[in-house]
C-alpha cells in the first residue's frame, strides 16, 4: 500500500552524526520511513509499551543503557532492533537479539537494506500478528537445579550448604555450585567471606550487554574446598533487588546452569508473583525465587517439627503449588526431627493429611528427616557439614531425580485468542 512504511525508534548518544543523518533521510523522504527519536531510555520503553506498531529500534551500542534487557523488551513488543555500533567494545549483539549491527559511518543504502531485511512496513491502521515469530531463542541449559526454601528459622542455608557438599562429595554431577538467591542472603555470613563481593549483582550486570567466559564466571564464585562445591554470594541488601534486570537474570541463571553439573539456590520461601498479588514489582522483588522453584528439577521445602512448623510448611508447599512447581518434584524436609518412629510417623500422617489438600490433591513426597547434629559448629569453623546430613539429602535429590528425570523449563505463556461474545455483554444484554 502507498501509506505502508518503515516506523523506527532512535536512542543515540548527544551529537551522534548519524543518528542526524537517518533523521534527515526520514524527513526528505529519502527513506521510506518515520524516523521518532528518543531522548532517553524510558521515554523508548514508553513508546514500545503503548502498544503501537514499530519496524524497528535503532540503537546506540556505545550507550551503557542499551543492554539485554532493552533488547529483549524491543523484540517483544515485535520491533526487531538494528545496533549502530564501531566494535571497540566488542559486545557480541546477534546473541543478545540485534538483528543487525551496522557501523557509525552507515550509508543510507546499507540502512535500507537493513530494513527490508529484517523489518516489516507498518501501515496506517496495522497492528502487529499474534503468530508472528520474535526468533531468537536461548536454548536451555544442561545442568540440573535443585532449590531450597523455608520459613525463616527453620535452617533451610545450611540444608542447602549440606545438600551441596553431598551432592559435591558424590561426585556424579560434576561441579556443584551453590548460589545464594535469598533476600535476606545469609551465605557469606555462614562461609565467614570477608569480602562480600562479587556476587550475584556483579554476575547479573556481567550479563547485561554480553555473555561472560568460563573464566569470568568462575572468577564471580568462591571454593569451597573442604565441602567440595562453589559458592556464589548474594545480595549485599535486600533492597538491591531493584538492581537485577530480569533479562539480564534470566541469562547469568543459564550461564549458571552451562558450567555447573548441578545448581543448589538457597531461596526465600516468598514466589508471589503478579498473577497472585496482582503487582508486578513483588514478581520483580521474587525474582530469584521464582525463577529457581519453576526451573528446578527438585525443590527442598524446610520446616520444622511440631504443630507451628508443620503449618509453616504446608504454607510453603502451597505457595510452590501456586506456581506451578508439581507435588512429586517437591520433597519435606524436616529439620531438627525426633528419633522416636512413633513421632516421626505422625509427623508424616500430619503432613500427608495436610499438605495433600494445599497442593491441589497432588501426590506428596515422604518427608525427609535430618536428625539434629552439630552444625552450628561445623559453620563457624568452615569444615564438613557432619554425617549423615549430606548423604541424605543427596540420596533425596537422586531418587527424586532418578523417578521423574530432568524437570522442563515452564513454558512461555502464549497469548490467546478470545472468541467474539465470550466476554458477555453490557447491563441491558444480561437482563434480557
């Protein structure tokens, strides 16, 4: 049609000579195109959330603020993103999702033909296809996940500390790494780190603009040597989790899951996303949780025995449910448990009576008993967590692991198409 044509959004640093040039080519009609410039960063989020058409983002690849996460949120508004950049920095675009990389000195053809290339004209009145195709899929990685959560109190840091070096100590999986994902991270306090960084604000924003080598990865964790696994810290403060962009997240967690045989995420027992709450800065705030519970191949849930640590867990077992995470994938543990047989079989009648119904009528998993040993001291001194915590809850992790294999990845929600009238109808129509 004669009104179809190229709608493109431009970030650029000050005084940038060709984003002038672009704009005066949109302008002569030199190229086919509406050339809309932004000044900033959220004032181009804002025009990619108003819902209109765009062909494509032009961007500015020496501006710190063009990164995975704004390239990601371009290409899902279905605007496909063409990075100016000279290679200096040598971030490596085409895998964080450009479609192109053209040169400070681009000429008008180059730009043209990037355009019929990889964007779509947009018409007058045109709204972007539901089937149409972003590209670009991360494949998911090979390493296996297990997460461990619980209400606060309950010891879940350092079952997660002696799952680590039971599954490090085994072996089978390879490396082991145990990230520290919680809110309230403990980890560094627990390990006596002095220095508190890296961690995983540093590996987050190592992921912003490209992603890092084996050796900067491994350069972000800590050894373990005496528990025979990796340590990644956490969050200096709670509050820094407005720092992690979740694009950006989502990449380190699958750099993560590449190196490391098996990940061990000490979580907070907090997965309340926007669809529960209905706010989305809660889902931002339970990131790392959420992310680590959905992906995880076994989930460790941390109580307590007696009446008040029963209810705390089968609250956290229902919140799992709440997110999809399935009944045989998540496995009780009760920390500090009796000996006596009698208590521990009515520990788990309790838990079998209670935490069926909390998890959508799901099969639930036998709990696992840790009996109380001298781990405070183990702590403080750094040494091997004693026997038999770790072979417990590595043998746990293995027969789980073993009856329903590798957990898959949840899958994206796909929007769906809504049948005319199915919505229902005004006042006057309901009374007729």
């Amino acid at each position: 049609m004669a009104d179809d044509r190229f709608v493109v959004l431009g970030l650029a640093r000050p005084r940038a000579e060709w984003f002038r040039s672009v704009a005066q080519w949109a302008t002569s009609a030199a190229i086919p195109a509406e050339f809309l410039k932004c000044v900033s960063v959220e004032e181009l989020r804002a025009r990619l959330a108003a819902g209109r058409a765009y062909s494509a983002a032009l961007l500015d690849g020496s501006l710190s603020t063009v990164d995975r996460d704004l390239v990601e949120t371009a290409r899902e508004a279905g605007c496909v993103v063409l990075i100016v950049d000279d290679g200096r920095v040598g971030r490596d675009w085409a895998a964080l999702g450009a479609a192109a990389v053209l040169p400070p000195s681009v000429s008008r053809e180059a730009l043209l033909d990037a355009l019929a290339t990889h964007a779509t004209m947009v018409g007058r009145a045109t709204a972007a296809s539901l089937d149409e195709g972003l590209g670009f899929e991360v494949p998911l990685a090979f390493g296996t996940v297990a997460a461990v959560c619980g209400p606060g109190g309950t010891g879940a840091s350092t079952v997660a500390v002696a799952l680590a070096q039971g599954l490090g100590t085994a072996g089978t999986h390879g490396d082991v790494l145990l990230a520290d994902f919680a809110l309230n991270a403990e980890q560094a306090m627990l390990h006596d780190v002095r220095d508190v960084v890296p961690g995983v604000q540093e590996l987050v924003e190592a992921h912003r603009s490209r992603r890092p080598t084996e050796e900067e990865l491994l350069s972000l964790t800590f050894h373990v040597l005496e528990r025979r696994y990796h340590l990644l810290l956490g969050l200096r403060r709670a509050r820094y989790w407005s720092t992690l962009r979740p694009r950006s997240f989502e990449a380190a967690f699958d750099s993560l899951r590449r190196r490391f045989g098996v990940v061990v995420c000490d979580v907070t027992a907090d997965v309340e996303g926007e669809d529960e709450g209905g706010s989305t800065d809660v889902e931002e705030r339970n990131l790392l949780a959420r992310t680590a519970v959905r992906s995880a191949d076994v989930v460790f849930a941390v109580g307590l025995p007696g009446a008040k640590g029963v209810h705390a867990l089968v609250r956290v077992l229902a919140d799992l449910a709440g997110v999809g995470v399935p009944a045989g994938r998540v496995v009780p543990v009760l920390n500090q448990a009796p000996r006596q047989p009698s208590a521990r079989a009515e520990l788990t009648a309790a838990l079998s009576d209670l935490a069926g119904p909390a998890m959508g009528g799901g099969r639930t998993v036998a709990p696992v008993f840790l009996p109380a040993r001298r781990v405070e001291e183990a702590m403080r001194d750094v040494v091997s967590i004693p026997a038999p915590l770790p072979a417990v809850l590595a043998g746990a992790f293995e027969a789980t692991l073993t009856r329903l294999g590798p957990a898959l990845a949840p899958a994206a929600e796909e929007p769906e198409l809504v049948t005319p009238g199915s919505l229902g109808g005004g006042y006057d129509e309901e009374r007729a």
